[in-house]
C-alpha cells in the first residue's frame, strides 16, 4: 500500500480555495497508486503564523481582525465543512487525514485545532482536538479532551493521530498504543532533526509506521488579500516552514524522507505485517507493560460538544 503526505502550502485563510487544493491533491496522490493520504496540521485553511510574528497587545488590530478572518474560514463539521474531501475520499477511495481549524458554530466561536480521519467511502471515522496548544497557540485554539484520542479501523489499517506536541506527551502516546495502530499519524508545524528523532522514537516505541508532515511554504505563499500582510511579512523568500514530511517504518528508520524545503507529495510503500514482529520484541502495552507497576487512566468523556457529518 502506498501512503502520500502533502507537502503543499493552503490558501492562506481561504478555506474554499483550501478545500479546492485539497482536491487536487488527492486526486494526485491517487493518481500515483496512494490509498492513504494526509494532509499538515491546522492546513485548513493554514497554521496561524501571526503568532510568531504579532504581540497580543499593543497589535490588537492586527490580532482580531487575523483571528475573525480565521473563524469566517473555519472548518465547521456540523455543516459538512469538509465535503469536498470526503467526496474526494470516497470518489479515489482513499482514506484521507485532514488537519484542519474548527469551529462550532452551533455552540461557540472558539476555534480547535483538530485533524479528522475519513474513510474511503468518505465518512468521518474519528476528529480529534488538539488536547494542548503550545504557547502562543493558545490565543487562537481552545482545548480539546482525551475523548476522542482514538485508533479506528480504516480501509488501509488501524489508523490513530496525535496533534504536533501532543506527540511529545508519553501519556497522550501511550494511549494511543493500547489502541494497537498500525498507522500513526503525527500532523505538526514543528520541523528540524529534533522532531525527525521524535518521529523515530515514536515508530519504535508504537512499532508501527509513522507519519510525520509539516506545511512546506515561504512568506511569498502568503496571498495579496490576507490582512496586515505587509506587517507579516519582512522577506518573501523566509521561510515559515521547511516541511520535512518523513515516514519511519515500525522500529526502524525513514523509508521516504524527510522532504525539506520540498513542494509535492512524499510518497511511500507501507506494509501493515511489518508491525507484526517488532511487538515479538517490544510490545510496549503488551508483554512490556508490566500492569503490575504501571496503570493510565484516560478520562474519555466529551468536555465540549463534538459534531460532524456522516
């Protein structure tokens, strides 16, 4: 089975010409014989680079009017918000993993930064909120709960995903392991050889593959239209991210990757038996796990409404 992860930039704060892309993208990705496909965290419709670059006072101009243009462009699930890609999943019947910015309309205006994963017949099996934005995260995403850190069976295997920096929590990790996944999806804005050695330790702490990718894209991606770019933006040619989109085999090293700097899709070969042996050696909520010492328990109820289409 091949896997491709997406290594283009969005339409900055569009999410229709997101959505567009998006499409584009699959059919691409299935077009070179993928059956699984994902996308960077929060791509839809981008990561909200301002907070690197803006001061939440002093620039509460530029702040407000960023974060309304970022709701008016949120993914909101009650309302099917993405359809087009799960049309696009169930037209190539491909499983597609889609990190995107959400927004409940029918019960607040705090935006989440969740990562949906879609069958390939184009239902929405599991959306997960990021349970901890990072630092200056916070002053655009709310909170998300341990309910929906769930591995669930997909088309190409068991299939779970954690949020950036959730993938350095060893608790939120291990929660996902006893859930058996054999495919293990790790959307991030993070990049450099710190997160490549997160990656590997993951594939060999889970034995399973691992799929790491961030948003390849330079301050020139940002389009005319977006508000304040010239206070965004010093050099067209910075870069925000470099990508590098990897994949680790089950205890082992990269097969593809890491793309840095790249545009495309990174493609590779997955095969789900190869999980099958390194559990003999290591199965860390297995033989591993010595029940006796060590106990988690996952508060799994909803803390905030969850809704999404069929």
């Amino acid at each position: 089975m091949k896997a491709a992860i997406v290594q283009y930039p969005p339409v900055f704060l569009d999410l229709e010409r997101t959505l567009e892309h998006a499409v584009q993208h699959i059919e691409e990705a299935a077009g070179l014989g993928a059956e699984l496909v994902v996308f960077p965290e929060a791509w839809f419709p981008g990561y909200p680079m301002w907070i690197q670059r803006t001061r939440p006072e002093g620039e509460e101009d530029v702040v407000h009017v960023l974060i309304a243009r970022l709701q008016d462009n949120a993914v909101d699930l009650a309302s099917d918000g993405l359809a087009p890609v799960r049309r696009a999943a169930r037209e190539h019947g491909v499983v597609v993993v889609a990190a995107h910015q959400e927004i409940d309309r029918a019960h607040s205006g705090t935006i989440f930064n969740s990562v949906a994963i879609i069958d390939a017949d184009g239902t929405i099996l599991n959306n997960h909120r990021k349970v901890m934005p990072t630092f200056p995260e916070r002053m655009v995403w709310g909170f998300g709960d341990a309910s929906t850190i769930r591995v669930v069976e997909t088309a190409v295997g068991r299939v779970g995903a954690l949020l950036c920096w959730e993938n350095l929590m060893p608790l939120a990790r291990y929660a996902l392991y006893a859930q058996m996944p054999e495919i293990y999806v790790a959307p991030t804005a993070d990049e450099g050889d710190g997160w490549q050695a997160t990656m590997q330790h993951i594939a060999r702490e889970s034995c399973a593959y691992v799929l790491g990718g961030s948003t390849s894209w330079r301050t020139a991606d940002l389009p005319a239209d977006v508000p304040f770019r010239d206070r965004l933006v010093d050099d067209e040619e910075e870069w925000i991210s470099p990508g590098d989109a990897v994949v680790y085999e089950p205890f082992g090293s990269a097969v593809a990757g890491p793309m840095h700097r790249g545009r495309g899709l990174l493609v590779a070969e997955i095969d789900i038996e190869k999980c099958r042996l390194p559990r003999v050696w290591f199965d860390v909520t297995g033989h591993y796990a010595r029940p006796d010492l060590f106990q988690l328990h996952v508060n799994t109820t909803p803390q905030s409404p969850v809704s999404f289409g069929a």
